[in-house]
C-alpha cells in the first residue's frame, strides 16, 4: 500500500501544467500569470507633484513670489517660472520644468496673488519621472497567482487581458443509492447528499471549475452514461463507492471509461480506499464517501494537484508549526497514517490547533471550525497537549 508520500508522486508524475489563456481582470483574480508584466511606460510619467502648494525656483524662507498660474492634475501649467515667480500646483499635477521645488501649501501665507514663505522644510515635494518604476521594468513576475494591487498593477500598465493559466475544469459524479439532495427529507435509510456541496466549495477555493455535476445510483451503466454527458474536462471526481464492497462500482467504472488505475488504496486514516487514474492527460480521483475522507483527501491531494496543474511546480501541503491546545483529547492512535482535522487558531503569534472530536469519518456537520490537518505520529504515545507539531493550514 503506496505512503501518502507516494501516492502524491504517483500523482505528480502524471499532471503537467495546463495552457495558458487570457482573461480580461476582471476575471483574473487568484489565476496564475503565465508571462512577465512589465511597465510600458515610466511611473510617475512626468515630474509631478506630491503636495498641494507651490511650484517655484529655489527659495528661501522670508520671501514672497507672485503667483503666475495654475498646474491641475491632468491639466499643466505651460509657462515660464522665473526667479520671483511660482505657480499654484495640486497633488499628481505635473511641475513646470522650470520648477525647482514644490512648497507646500501650509508653509505659506498667501494674500491675493502674492506667497509668502513661513516655512520650508523637508524633501522639495516632487515625485521624478520613473522614480517607481522605468519602462520595461517587471512589475510582476510570471509564477505569481494574483492578488488584488497585482491586478491593479496589470491595469496600470494597461495589461487588461494578462496570459494566465486556465482554470482546471472539474466534473463531479457523486453516487449512492442512499442519497437524496439537501432539499429533500431523506426517507427510511436515506441521508442527505453533503459531498456534492463539500466538492463545489472546495474546488472554487482551489481556482478550479466545476463545469458538470451529476448524482448516480449504484449502477455502473448509468454512471457510465452520465458521466458521458459531461462537458471535457481536466479532473474527473467521483465521491462513493470507492472500495470493494458488491456495490462499490467506481473502480470498474474508471475502468470501463478507459481510464488506468495508478493505485487504489493508501496508507491513510481517513480516505484508506482512495483511486487515483488517468486516461492521457485526464485525471480522475474515486474518494471514500465518508464527508471527512473526503475533505482530508481534498487538502492532501486534489487541492495540490490543481495547483500543480496552474503552477506546474511540485509542492506538497506546506508544513507549519503549532502547539496542541491545552487540556485536548487527542486523536486513538492508529497503524495508518492519520492526518486528523482540526481548529488551528493564533494565540499570542503562534497557531495553537484543537483537534475535533469526531465520532467517525461520517460525521459531516462536525467537520464544522475545520481549517487544519494534523499528521497524528505513527507512535502516539508521544503526543500530548501543548506538544509542539507540525501541521497543514487548510483554508
Ligand atoms: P461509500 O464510500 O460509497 O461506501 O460511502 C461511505 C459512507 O459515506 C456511507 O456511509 C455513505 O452513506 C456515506 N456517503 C457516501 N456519499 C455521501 C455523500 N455524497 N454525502 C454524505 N454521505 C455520503
Ligand atoms: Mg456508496
């Protein structure tokens, strides 16, 4: 039985990072810039001023200038500033070229078109072309997944349908004779569907789309089908039936879809039973039906799996460090690999993380506050309260 370790190789060593597309900003958020962005002009592109008050040629405190005109931003002042002479300038305006400084407007007494200047200190208040950035500099770098000020930067350089990676397409076929969807009141030995809302969450936080969605009895021909019916796709997810019970029909499914099977158990608590298969370069997982296998499985391997297929660089869950709350029952230990789910919170600068007490990996409602994983050590015995470990943020 593969480690989670190879489980996550045996994954990688079959994604390659999708094509890039373009998108207007709007729809770029948290998408994955595919070439550098530079500058197309330089910033500021003119002297300008950083102050309300006055442009003028070198000063001195105790004189008087006589106002010749007015630079507005967007509107500059054309004229000649002659020793003796200043213009009224507002912030983002440009400075007369043969302006010296910019003297702020509360360093002056003014009386009709006459200043005089009380006080001047500091910088000479005059933002130089290029100063933040020159043409052609980067202003972000291909690799980075957008942020909000680098959207802003892309509109500044006026990048208005940056090259990023598309969006990893998803389907998702969840199935069990059991199921009813959330809207229905479960009969005699029904429970309510809670995977399909789990998956669709989840893979909006991992930037990926959910382009086909389907609930399947236990019936492999008609899991067939629908599945058939799906748009193309990237990942194909299908929740339940992942074991080896006379019901379970994901594997021959994959199977009959042509698909490869690369393993189909690891050595895991919860999610023991999970699928991984490809079939070129689509990739499916089978997910143990349980909401909390589930969810483990999601922030263990599809999560890093749609990055990888944006980024196309190989980077496991990284690993923090926190303490185990005080006075908390603590995870039964376990021959698998337990990676448990917990409430990591910051307590005077450092994560403190409350393992939750589930009853069982069926226990949907109490995954509720989860936002950690913790690897529970193989040998227990060393785990203890305000023990320090390791850990997986999980947002
Ligand atoms: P399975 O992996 O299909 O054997 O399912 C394992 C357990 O998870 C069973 O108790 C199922 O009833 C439950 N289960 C399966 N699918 C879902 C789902 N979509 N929502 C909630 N529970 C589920
Ligand atoms: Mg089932």
């Amino acid at each position: 039985m593969f480690s989670t370790s190879q489980a996550w190789q045996t994954i990688l060593a079959h994604s390659r990072q999708l094509d890039p597309t373009r998108v207007p900003l709007s729809a770029a958020l948290d998408r994955l810039l595919r070439t550098d962005a530079r500058a197309e002009a330089d910033s500021p592109p003119f002297d300008a001023s950083a102050m309300d008050g006055y442009a003028a040629r070198r000063t001195q405190v105790g004189q008087t200038l006589r106002v010749i005109g007015e630079a507005q931003a967007g509107r500059p002042f054309v004229g000649t500033i002659s020793p003796g002479e200043c213009a009224r300038i507002f912030t983002g305006a440009p400075v007369p070229a043969t302006a010296e400084c910019v003297i702020k407007q509360e360093d002056v007494t003014r009386d009709g078109d006459a200043i005089r200047i009380v006080r001047h200190e500091g910088p000479n208040f005059i933002r130089r072309r290029g100063e933040n950035r020159r043409t052609g500099d980067i202003i972000v770098s291909a690799g980075t997944f957008l942020s909000p000020p680098d959207l802003a930067a892309l509109a500044s350089a006026g990048i208005t349908q940056p090259s990023v990676t598309r969006a990893p397409r998803c389907v998702h076929l969840v199935t069990g004779n059991e199921l009813v969807a959330p809207e229905h009141t479960p009969a005699d030995a029904q429970i309510r569907d809670t995977n399909s809302t789990l998956v669709a969450a989840l893979l909006q936080r991992a930037g990926a789309e959910l382009i086909g969605h389907a609930h399947a009895r236990d019936d492999l021909a008609t899991a067939q089908k629908i599945i058939a019916t799906f748009p193309a796709h990237d990942v194909l997810l299908i929740s339940g039936g992942a074991s080896v019970g006379d019901y379970d029909i994901a594997r021959p499914l994959l199977q009959a879809l042509g698909y490869t099977l690369h393993f189909q158990a690891i050595n895991l608590r919860p999610g023991k039973p999970l699928v991984f298969a490809s079939r070129g370069a689509q990739l499916a997982f089978a997910i143990p039906g349980n909401p909390v296998s589930h969810w483990v499985v999601f922030h263990l391997f599809i999560a890093p799996l749609l990055k990888h297929l944006q980024t196309g660089a190989a980077a496991e869950p990284a690993r923090l460090i926190g303490q185990i709350a005080a006075g908390c029952k603590l995870p039964p230990p376990d021959a698998r690999q337990t990676f448990w789910p917990c409430r990591a919170k910051i307590v005077n600068g450092t994560y403190e993380l409350t393992p939750l007490p589930l009853a069982s990996s069926g226990d949907s409602s109490g995954l509720t506050g989860a936002n950690a994983l913790l690897p529970v050590p193989q040998s227990t015995g060393k785990l203890g309260s305000e023990l320090t470990v390791e850990f997986i943020l999980c947002p």
